[in-house]
C-alpha cells in the first residue's frame, strides 16, 4: 500500500503519509474487531468483553504479523475475535451476526470516507499542495477507503478462518467436505494467496486492484449526485 513512497520524497512528506496511513489502519482494524465483539455481545455473549476486545483502542486488537501485512502486502488481519456461541441466545443468527458484521462495518465506513473525500474535492482541497496539513488529511481520508475496503473484500473470501468462511460454514455441516478441507487447508490457501509470485504481486493484491477500484468508481458516482 506504501510501495509508492521513494527516497526522493521528501522525509516529511514521507512520516506524513505513513502517520496517515498507520492512523487509518488503526480505525479499519479498530471498528472491525469492535463491530464483531459487540455483535456476539448483544447476542448473549460476554468472551469479548471479558477478553477486553470490546473496546475500539487498535492496541487491543494488533496482530503484528498482520500489521506488518498492512504496511508492506497492503492488507492484514488483526487478532481473532474469541467467542463462546453456546452463550448466544439464538445460535444461529448469532453466528451470521458475528460473520457480517465485521465486514459490513469496514463496507460502511469505506462509503462514509469516500463520502468525505468527495466533499473536500468538490471543496477545492487540492491533492498536490505542500502544506504537510493537507497533504495528512487527504491521505487520511483516502487510505481510510481503502484499507476499509481491503478488509471488506480480504474477510469475504470463504477460506478458514475469514469471515466469509464462517458466513459459509453456518449453513453447512461440520462433516461437509469443503469445511473440513477448509479447516485443515484454509490458511496454507491465504499463505498462497498473499506471496507476490505475479511480478511483485500476489493473487489478493490482483483481485483488489480491480474490485476496489470498481467499488470506489460506484461510491464517487454516488456522491457525484449530490456535488
């Protein structure tokens, strides 16, 4: 997601865009995580309060091979939700809570940062202007977008253990076949899906690059109404 930063630019323009950067890693992760304890919360579950994941601090929720994903692949994970679901009142629809939650949060905020950052452009923020200020609130407010959509889309996929996964499994059998195949080979396929093995990128970073700018063409074209 940094790969664009050289050593030509200057060194305060540089903290200026990995602070930003760093900043909306924090708000994606934060409210993904936080989206996902309240959910099992309100569903009968204390694990996640009692683990202290009910909380929007980002510290609470670091993995550090996943932030370390964040800054160098351009997508990451933080540390997984503990719940208990035989606490949930209905079992089932705590399960789908649980599993949509998370991403649906990261979908909700990527439109609203989208939203924001059409208002400053239909404002005149000009993108290119040296004053170090405008340069951190534009690159805030992009890298939130996309980093809020690069975990829309990353805990979509149906590959243990993401969230589209445990979507999935709800409706299926323990014993299904692609279950089990997934539980004993889901994280060897996001192992293979995040190497940058097609010229410097990687099947994940391929996918995102189409699907992330079409979805942010939809959001602009929204937001075009209205500026």
């Amino acid at each position: 997601m940094l790969q664009f930063l050289t050593l030509n630019e200057a060194p305060e323009i540089i903290l200026t865009i990995v602070l930003a950067y760093f900043l909306a890693v924090c708000i994606a992760i934060s409210f993904h995580e936080y989206a996902h304890s309240f959910s099992a919360y309100k569903c009968g579950d204390i694990t996640p309060k009692a683990n202290g994941r009910l909380t929007l601090n980002p510290f609470a929720h670091f993995s550090g091979l996943g932030l370390l994903c964040f800054l160098f692949v351009g997508f990451g994970w933080a540390k997984p939700v503990k719940i208990n679901p035989n606490n949930f009142r209905n079992h089932k629809k705590g399960l789908i809570a649980v599993s949509l939650s998370g991403v649906l949060t990261n979908l909700a905020l990527a439109f609203l940062f989208s939203g924001v950052l059409n208002i400053l452009i239909a404002f005149g923020l000009d993108i290119y202007s040296p004053n170090l200020m405008i340069n951190f609130i534009y690159y805030f407010v992009y890298f939130c977008v996309v980093l809020n959509l690069a975990l829309f889309i990353f805990n979509l996929l149906p590959i243990y253990p993401l969230d589209g996964f445990n979507f999935l499994a709800t409706f299926l059998k323990y014993d299904n076949k692609f279950v089990q195949f997934m539980y004993r080979y889901g994280p060897i396929l996001l192992i293979i899906a995040i190497m940058p093995v097609f010229y410097g990128q990687s099947l994940l970073q391929l996918l995102y690059n189409e699907v992330i700018l079409g979805i942010i063409s939809l959001f602009s074209q929204f937001w075009g109404l209205f500026f």
